[in-house]
C-alpha cells in the first residue's frame, strides 16, 4: 500500500480552513488507498488527519522520538507506533516508509521537516515527491522567499521548481504522481566550477 508521510502543525492554527484541509486530506488518502505516517500526536492538525484516517479504516504509522512519547501526546489509537531514539532518526523512518510527503499549515516543526526533504531530494539522499498544500495562502510568504532565495543565487532553479504547490488537493497528488526526480551531477559541478575560480 503506498504511504504518505504528512507534516502539520501541532497546533489547529485560528482559521476553520486548516482544519477542513487536514480532515479532506485525511479523506482524500483513505479514499484512495493512500496509509498515513506522521508524527503521531494526539494534537493539532496531526490529531485531525489522524483521527479523519483511523476512522476510515486506514493505515496510520506514528513516528516518535521517546521524550515526546513521555510528554503524552502520542496518538494511542494507531495501527503502529514507531518509537525512535532522536529527531534525526524520526526523519529517517519518515522518508524510508513514505512514498512521498505533504505539507500541511504547521510552525517551526512542519518548516523543519519540510526543510530536510527539500535538501534530502536536493543531495539525492532520497528522490520523492515532497508537495505543499498552499490553503488559504498559509505558504505564500515561505514560497515567496525561496523565489528571493533562487534570485540571490543560494537556491538552483530546478531544486525550487521540483517543490510541488496546490492549493487543491487532488491536483497536488496528481502532480505528485508525475513527480520526476532531479539528476545531481550539474549541480555539484557548477558548485566547484564556482568555488575554484575566485
Ligand atoms: P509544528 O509545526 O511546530 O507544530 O510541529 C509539527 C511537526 O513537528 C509535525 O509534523 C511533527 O512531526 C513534529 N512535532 C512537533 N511537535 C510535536 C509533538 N508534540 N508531537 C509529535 N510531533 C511533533
């Protein structure tokens, strides 16, 4: 069955419309045969799409570090908890289980692991589909700095167009179907090429 891993905040955010979008999205993937990895919490977004899932018979894994297990906000409802050790091996099982990853609204949590992938799939660590769920224009300011961050030069062309946007979300789970993943080679080349000749 495939899988996507999801990332949203642990916190519901003021507007109706978030919520809406975790409990559609949460349709949406049972609906289509899709399983859930998350974060496994039992709050926020993540409780919503979570719970939206659980009571549509999906697969939903939860991925959590210890501490956070202990802070008793783990989801204890779950088809599978994974417990890891750290931050770093969480994304890990994130990326080795999932077939591609989304986006939610979420603060600096979501902004991290949505961070990780977007450099993952940059360094080829892994080559899957990461989209982002733009509701309401949650998103804009964030996109609007990566454009501000290809223009400065510190961010390629191609690893900001290979970020998938949707405001809708069956779009986005079609364009992440037809996902191609990038070839690296230019990319360090022109690095070296840049860095030998100052
Ligand atoms: P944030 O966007 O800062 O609310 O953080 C949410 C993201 O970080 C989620 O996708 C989770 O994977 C992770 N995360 C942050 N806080 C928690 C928590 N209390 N329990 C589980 N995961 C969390």
């Amino acid at each position: 069955m495939p899988r996507i891993c999801v990332f949203c905040g642990s916190s519901m955010g003021y507007r109706d419309e978030y919520k809406t979008a975790a409990r559609e999205l949460g349709l949406f993937l049972s609906d289509n045969g899709i399983g859930l990895v998350y974060g496994g919490a039992n709050v926020g977004l993540m409780k919503v799409i979570a719970d939206t899932m659980l009571s549509k018979g999906a697969e939903v894994i939860g991925v959590m570090p210890h501490h956070l297990v202990n802070r008793e906000v783990a989801h204890a409802k779950l088809t599978e908890m994974i417990i890891v050790d750290t931050m770093a091996e969480r994304k890990e099982q994130m990326v080795t289980l999932s077939d591609g990853f989304i986006a939610l609204p979420g603060g600096f949590g979501t902004l991290d692991e949505l961070s990780e992938i977007l450099t993952f799939n940059q360094l080829r660590i892994s080559d899957k589909p990461l989209g982002i769920l733009n509701i309401s224009g949650y998103f804009d300011h964030l996109l609007r700095f990566f454009d501000h961050a290809v223009e400065e030069g510190y961010v390629r062309e191609e690893h900001r167009s290979n970020l998938i946007v949707s405001e809708n979300i069956s779009d986005l789970v079609q364009f992440m179907h037809q996902y191609k993943p990038l070839t690296m080679g230019k990319w360090i080349e022109d690095i070296l090429d840049e860095s030998n000749h100052l």
